[in-house]
C-alpha cells in the first residue's frame, strides 16, 4: 500500500547564517591559501578546538577558496579508489577533502573572526559550489531508482528536483549515495549496484550528479533521472573520465555528441579564415606605409556596423513588445514629492509598490507568483514551477522586493526615493520592533549623493528625517536612536564592521539591532559573488522589504544574478545555489528553450528594466551608430604577436596540468601573458618585459627588492588584477583598496594587513612579510605619473594610425571625439602624436588631481578649438557627463562589456543634441576579434533574461578561465 507521508513546508531558517560548524573557533591555525599538500606544508599549530569538521546536509566540503585555488579546475589526477568510510559525510558535487591539506573557507573566517572583529563569518558554504563545476558539461543521463524510501520520511512529488550526497560512513555500504528533498530531508539511497559505479567517480570530484523524481514514490522504491555532469572537453581529464565511464557502462552520448558538433564548427570557422587570408594578404599595409588621407565616409565604409546588443536572433522569439511596458499601471503623484514624476517613472512605483506587497495566487487560479503556483489537483497544495517542490496547508514565504535595473539616466534613484515617500503617512509595523525607517547601503563615493538626491526631490515643508551612518560614533547608535530617522544612509564597508562585531542579529547595537522597513542596495551588483562577505553581510540585515538598483544585474554570468536573487529572498529551493546551477545555469548554457523561458519569468517576478532608447521612455536622443573597424597587423607586429600568442596557449596547457602554488603562480603568469598580448595590439612598444623578469626573480628568491624597476613591474601585475577584476583570496569580495605584496600576490589592504599583524607571512605562498610598509600600492591616484623613458613616442603602430585616420576626417567638423583606453601608456603615445599632428586635446585619468580633471571636462565643453578628449575607461566609465562629445574611440576592449556601454552612455545621454558614432578598433586575427565574441555573449544572456527583443545599442576565476581559453582557441 501507498504509505501516508505529511506533506512539508520549506525550511524558515535565516538565509545567510553561518553553520555551526563555520563558526568554530580556530586561534591558533594560521591562513594557508598555498594550495600545497599535507607533505609540502609546513604542519598548523595545534588549535584551542578540534580541526575535524563534519559538514552538515547543507554544506559543501569543498577545498581551497582562493581566486587562484578556486581557478584551478579539475584538480588531481583520478585514482579511482574505492571511497574509505572515514571519508565523512559529504554532498555528491564534492570532491574528497582531506583536513591538513587545505582550510575551508569557514574555517579561515573563523580564524579572522577571532583575531578581528572587522573580518565577517562567511555565508553558509552550502553556497560554495567548487567553482570547477560551473563549467562541467553533460555527459549522460541514467534511469535508476531510489530503494529504502519506507525507512525515510522524505517526501517528493513527480519532475521535482532532488539533491544527491555520498554518504561513504554509512555502516551498511561505504558506497551509499543518499537523496534527499529539498527540505534537506532524506527519500532513500540509489541501489547498491548503481551506488558502487559512481561512488569513485563523486569522491574524486569528475561527475557531478544532479536529478529529479520521473515517477511518484510507492512503498519500497522510486524512479529516479540523474544526469551525469564531467569535465569540459578543454580539460585533458575528459578524455580519460569518458574511457573509465564507457568501461563501467555509464553513458556519455550527450558528451560525445558535443564534441562532434564542435568539430565541424571548428573545421568550419578555419576554412573561412584561410579563405579570408588568402584574400586579403595581398592587401595587407606595411607599418608607416603612406595612403592617401581617408575621409570619414571611406573609414565608415571599411566598418563593420554594430548593435553590440542585438547579437541574437534566438533571443526575439521570447521578447516582448515594448507595448507591455508602456502599458504598465501608473501610482499617483506622492504628495511628500517636490519632483514631477515622468510617466514611466509612476510606472516603477506602481510596480515597486506591488512587489513590496506580493500575494500567493488565489484558489483557483491558473497564475504563478514568484515560480509559485496553486497545485492541480491539492487545492491548498502550492508548487514552485522551478524546482516542482509542492508544500501543502501552509502559504509559501514570497519575497518582498526586487530589482530595478532600469538604464543609467532614466531616475532610478528619484524613483525609490518616491517610494520612500509614499508609504510613510499610512505605515504599520509588521512586527513588534519594526521601525518605519529604510537603510540605503552604497559605496562610499556616492553615498552623499543619496542625501543630495533626497533634499533634493523632497518638499521642503515636509523633509525626511536623514542620517549618515558612517565614521565615528557610529556603533553607538541603539534603536531607540535609530527610530529618530525616516533614512538611513551608510556603506557596504560601514555595514561589514557592524556584521562583524560579534554575535547573531539582532544585536544590541548597530544596524543589525534593529528591523527595518526596506533596505536598498545601491550599485548592487557588488554583492553579485555569493561566496563574497558583503553578499553574506548584506543578506544578514533584518528587513520586511529588499531592493536592489543596479543597471548590470548580469555581469559575466548568471551566477551574479543568483547572488541578487538570493538577497531578495527566493524560495522553493532557488535559494541554493547546487540548485540553481541545476534548474537554470547548466541549462541556459546548453541551449535549452524552456530553461531560457524560466529565466525570464524569473526576470519578470522579480526585476525591471526599461531601456532609454524605448518609444514610451520619450528621452528624444539623436541616434546612437557603432561600428567595429577592423584592422590588419603590420608584418613585424604579426611576428611579436604571434611569439606571445604560441608562449600564451603554452602556458594555458600548462596551467591545465598542474596544482597548488605552482598553479598560481602559472596563471598568473598566463594573464600576463594576455595583458601583453592585448598591449601590443594597440601598439608594439607597450609590450614590457619587465613583468617576465619580475616573475622569474621571484620564482628564484620567493620575494624581490623594492628597486625602482621591480617597484613598476609589481604595480603593473597590480594593474592586471585590477582590470581582470580578480577577488580578494581571504574575503572573496572585489579588490577594495588593492595592494600587492613583494611576493607579487594581490590583496585588500584591510584583509591582509590583519593577516601581517598576526602572523607575518603571505597566505598564498608563506613569503615573510615584515610589516605593512612592504606592500605596494596601485600608481598614484592623484599625482603626475612619470613617462616610461622605454618607448620611443615618434613610433607608430597600426592602430595608432587608424585612430589618427579618425580623427583627421573628423577636423574641421563640429564633432568632438572622446579616445577611450585602459593604459595610461596608450595615452601618453597618442598625446604625443595629437601634438606632432597639431590638434587641440584635453586628457582625464587617474593620474590628474580633481582639479585638473574639472579643467579638462570645462575644456571639452567651452573651448570650440578642443576637439579631443583623451579618457581613461576605468575613470570615465562612471560618473561623468561628456555630451559636449558626440563621437567615440574604443581603442581597446576586454570580456566583460558592462564598463564599455557605461563609458559610451557617458556620451549618448540625455543633454545630448547631435547623432552619435563609437568605433571600436580591433585588430584582424587577434583576441581582439575572440573578445568581441565574449561579449556578445555576455550580452545574449541579458537580452534572453529580460526578452529584450531590439535595440538601437543592439561580473569568480573559473569563469575569467574560460574566457581565457576561447581566446587562446
């Protein structure tokens, strides 16, 4: 007979809250982000507690969480042992982990918990799927079944998604792979005949098991579909997995089917190149050669157009009109609003009200409410369309909040403050201790903007109470000093600090003491790494209503999007990372339409975004043309870059091979490599050695000298990091005040100048480090940065003399050109030429003084005879209004597009009267021309999330790795 199971409601635990196990103390071990094994390391110091850490059902073992350890991919070699019972409880996408060899995460943040208090606990690491698995691919499916579900009270529902754990102490079968829900409560095992093929394979970390129930469970079995997930066909270990698999008969079609596909588009994309060299190499110019001087119709002509945002046919089948939008509901005027609201600015209120007041379906009803829908056949039965989890007799907890990801320019933040204001007449606490005041969290240098925003917007005769909490005196603040104020304004920063002072919210003190009304992540992409402790600090904050603004929820992959969604509070299982990899990531990736549906429910539930260009937005800005212009290498510059491109696929096939130190150390030669690939792509002289040198220094004598000459290659590695968007490897957050080492690592200076105080060494290599006088800093921010005396500045290059061609057929026009570029040192060469040609320019980088950058922006502006502004992108891609400018360069590019659109929105913005053209160089045959595919890409995936059907216009190492082997492929 069916047995009688009651049904479950999801788990109501805090998201965010470190396990007991990660909060154990560990004084006395030291920060040991080497990578080495047990052998090659020195042992720890015995610590004040047990080192033997259990992970609970919903944490993850994995090993080494360092950028560079996580980069490494594939780990060691397979030994194919049978799994040993002392092993230990561990979940099925978790390699082995062995404690001397390695400190989790957790442990680390325990470490620095103890030691200081500005260091914050981690998030839970069920949240730490190895980063290695973000890139398997599918190699089979296996129809099994679930036996001993009569001992279990673990109960599931037909399609629902399942979760997979080995459980090698299991007394009856070191081989036991148990099921659980997704309640974390356990189903039953796979059969032993099939627990015995793939238990080698999870202990060694080469398959990844994901499933789902295919039939309902009876009284001793169930059906089960478990897909197989391996390494990528770009790992060597591929082959070798796929060999063992076909021997034990495990299936691998789906594997061996891509790989064919990918032959034949291989062998397609090399004919056409051979047949396009063969054509142009009679065509190709010598470096200087003499031309006749180009008009802008000829250099148009010889371009490429772009909508570097409508890169996808595939994606318009699920756009919608921008009828939708328009016809969205409108709030009311707020009457506490000094501003006029534009229409489609009510719109976002009306629809932000909602989203702070969401209710589950109605009986009966066909509708869903954030993936949630009424059961077809329990009528008080809900089941979440993702995952298929179904809870019965009890409401599902929904989210109050979102995201709004509207466009730069179009209000976003008159748009919340109108929020603000709208429900603070008729506010009612939800609960006891409630206040009615929302926290605004923001980096630092636009954190005065918000108050300005809010006087600004505000009626004078009735102001909202504002207080910025940040700087001394400010843990002070209790909630009854809290309850004075309508807004609180403080930093991620501010927010980590008070996260870290000791025990779990609510506190007694601080921000965390209080519950309040909404709080609001402003630029909220910056919590877009889950594993990060600002996405653990933020996520920790007591609030009824959670909001996120940023207008690149999508960075460089949908894990940024997790990281957002998992704040706002996603249920039915979502909130998990294993299991949103499983339902939506590995599925986007292998093209699977209904996954990309899902997506864009997910999108509609939770975010808005309307773009400026849209009719019903009615921004009235002049067209927006771009263009790629392609350029061909100088016969000389081919032979240097062609040397570096073969030392580059060298490096990349070693880096595959090995682990630990030595990986670290190769990968960061490998983005050396690149930085100069990329450098002599705009010109041939920007190709330093001095980096290669510096490295070799260190491989001989672990540190080096800070001598002039090493002083300026560790800022350049420095400035690598920088532009690669690497990770602090202790806190897992983006650089924040980035510092390197003589040992050439790179660090947030908080978080390793604690680590210096402590315990005098590197985390990464065990270098000694003194003190903190020793690390290096980035090139000075605000000073007159010296010329390198290397380059000669009346030599050319190819792209320096298309960039001229340019600019040239653009004199004695009214149009002003704004230059874009990552190098200070491309600047400094064109500079040079601009004065030789004659031309009237301005410059704005980081190496000026506020003073001087105001001067250089009055310049563009006033001066009829300054035709030309040479700009840094990082500098330039935030924060500016370059209208006077209505024509771009982008002399360079890199994978993530985000900063690229910002700096040209920079330009085509409102206030702008003139058409507007951008021309992104490129040189022929190069990674230039591979990152373009990156990004489109990129912008594929945003376009899918939000169906976004046209437009004029057209984010963890692992990921950057990939990026970095399709442009060495």
């Amino acid at each position: 007979m069916p047995r009688s199971i009651p049904w479950m409601a999801p788990n109501g635990g805090k998201q965010g809250q470190p396990s007991d196990a990660s909060k154990r103390k560990r004084s006395s071990d030291v920060i040991d982000l080497t990578g080495d094994s047990a052998e090659t390391r020195p042992a720890p110091k015995t610590p004040r507690t047990s080192s033997t850490r259990t992970p609970s059902h919903s944490q993850s073992s994995a090993g080494p969480s360092s950028s560079a350890a996580r980069s490494r991919q594939y780990g060691r070699t397979p030994s194919w042992t049978q799994p040993s019972p002392s092993q230990g409880n561990r979940s099925a996408y978790v390699p082995p982990w062995t404690p001397p060899t390695q400190h989790s995460q957790a442990e680390r943040d325990a470490w620095l918990q103890e030691e200081d208090n500005d260091i914050f606990e981690n998030v839970a690491s069920s949240q730490n799927v190895p980063a290695a698995h973000e890139q398997y691919q599918k190699y089979g499916s296996v129809d099994t079944k679930i036996v001993g579900v009569r001992f279990y009270t673990g109960f599931a529902t037909v399609g629902e998604r399942i979760t997979i754990k080995r459980e090698p102490s299991n007394p009856y079968d070191p081989n036991a792979i148990r099921i659980d829900n997704m309640m974390n409560e356990q189903i039953g095992h796979i059969g032993r005949n099939m627990a015995a093929k793939l238990a080698k394979y999870i202990d060694n970390g080469w398959l990844l098991l994901e499933g789902s129930l295919s039939g309902e469970i009876g009284q001793y079995d169930c059906p089960i579909t478990m897909n197989l997930f391996g390494p990528p066909l770009s790992s060597p270990l591929s082959e070798e997995v796929r060999e063992r698999m076909m021997v034990d008969r495990l299936p691998t079609q789906d594997i061996s089917r891509f790989e064919r596909d990918q032959k034949k588009m291989q062998q397609t994309a090399e004919r056409k190149i051979a047949a396009n060299s063969q054509f142009k190499a009679s065509q190709a110019p010598g470096l200087g050669a003499s031309s006749q001087e180009q008009t802008m119709q000829d250099i148009i002509s010889d371009s490429e157009r772009f909508n570097p945002r409508d890169v996808s046919r595939a994606a318009e089948q699920f756009g919608t009109s921008e009828d939708d939008l328009a016809a969205m509901p409108k709030a009311k005027q707020p009457v506490r609003l000094a501003t006029n609201m534009l229409p489609y600015q009510l719109q976002a209120l009306a629809w932000m009200l909602d989203k702070e007041n969401p209710k589950v379906p109605a009986k009966g009803s066909k509708e869903f409410v954030q993936l949630w829908r009424r059961h077809e056949r329990y009528p008080n039965a809900f089941t979440n369309i993702a995952t298929n989890f179904s809870i019965k007799d009890k409401e599902p907890v929904l989210a109050s909040g979102g995201i709004l990801a509207d466009d730069m320019g179009l209000g976003k933040t008159l748009e919340m403050i109108s929020l603000l204001v709208s429900d603070l007449e008729d506010y009612t606490p939800s609960q006891q201790g409630e206040l009615g005041a929302t926290l605004i969290v923001a980096p630092l240098s636009v954190m005065s903007n918000w108050s300005d925003q809010i006087a600004r917007h505000v009626r004078k005769d009735q102001p909202l109470r504002v207080y910025t909490y940040h700087g001394a005196g400010k843990k002070s603040m209790s909630p009854e000093d809290f309850s004075q104020y309508d807004v609180v304004i403080t930093t991620y920063q501010t927010l980590a600090s008070d996260w870290a002072s000791g025990g779990q919210p609510p506190k007694s003190k601080g921000l965390y003491s209080v519950r309040w009304r909404r709080v609001i992540l402003d630029e909220g992409h910056n919590i877009r790494n889950p594993s990060s402790k600002g996405a653990s600090a933020v996520t920790a904050v007591i609030a009824r209503s959670r909001w996120v603004l940023t207008g690149t929820p999508i960075i460089n992959s949908l894990k940024d999007l997790y990281s957002l969604l998992r704040f706002i509070g996603i249920t039915g299982g979502m909130e998990k990372l294993e299991v949103f990899n499983s339902v939506l990531v590995r599925p986007i990736k292998a093209n699977d339409s209904s996954a990309t549906a899902l997506l864009q429910a997910i999108m509609s539930a939770f975010c808005l975004r309307r773009r400026k260009e849209m009719k019903f937005i009615d921004l009235k800005l002049p067209e927006l043309s771009e263009f790629v212009h392609r350029i061909q290498f100088a016969d000389k510059e081919k032979e240097r870059y062609m040397a570096l491109f073969q030392e580059a696929q060298g490096t990349l096939s070693s880096y595959r091979k090995v682990e630990g130190q030595k990986a670290s150390e190769t990968y960061r030669y490998l983005l050396e490599i690149l930085l100069r690939l990329r450098q002599v792509c705009n010109h041939w002289q920007m190709c330093s050695e001095r980096v290669t040198n510096l490295m070799e220094q260190i491989q001989k004598q672990k540190v080096v000298e800070l001598t002039p000459e090493n002083l300026k290659a560790l800022q350049d590695v420095l400035s690598l990091s920088i532009q690669s968007q690497e990770e602090c490897p202790i806190c897992l957050d983006d650089l924040h005040s980035p510092v390197i080492t003589p040992c050439a690592h790179v660090f947030g200076r908080e978080c390793i100048e604690r680590v210096i105080e402590t315990q005098k060494k590197c985390p990464m290599c065990r270098a000694e480090l003194k003190d903190n006088s020793i690390l290096v800093q980035p090139t000075n921010d605000f000073g007159d940065e010296a010329k390198d005396e290397s380059i000669d500045f009346d030599a050319s290059s190819t792209k320096l003399e298309a960039l001229i061609d340019i600019l040239k057929a653009s004199k004695g026009t009214s149009n002003k050109t704004v230059v874009f570029s990552q190098w200070t040192k491309f600047l400094d060469i064109v500079q040079a030429r601009l004065d030789r040609e004659g031309f009237k320019y301005c410059r704005l980088d980081g190496t000026m003084s506020a003073g001087l950058r105001d001067k250089a922006l009055h310049a563009l502006e006033e001066d009829p005879d300054c035709t030309i502004m040479l700009a840094s992108l990082g500098v330039c891609s935030v924060g500016l209004n370059l209208v006077a400018a209505n024509q771009v360069v982008l002399s360079d590019s890199w994978w993530a597009p985000a900063i690229e659109d910002q700096a040209v929105d920079r330009v085509h913005r409102l206030g702008q009267k003139k058409k507007t053209s951008v021309f992104r160089l490129v040189m022929e045959g190069s990674i230039e021309e591979r990152t373009l595919d990156i990004q489109a890409e990129k912008r594929k995936l945003m376009m899918m999330a939000f169906q976004e059907k046209d437009s004029k216009r057209g984010r963890n190492k692992t990921s950057r790795l990939g990026d970095v082997e399709k442009l060495l492929r």
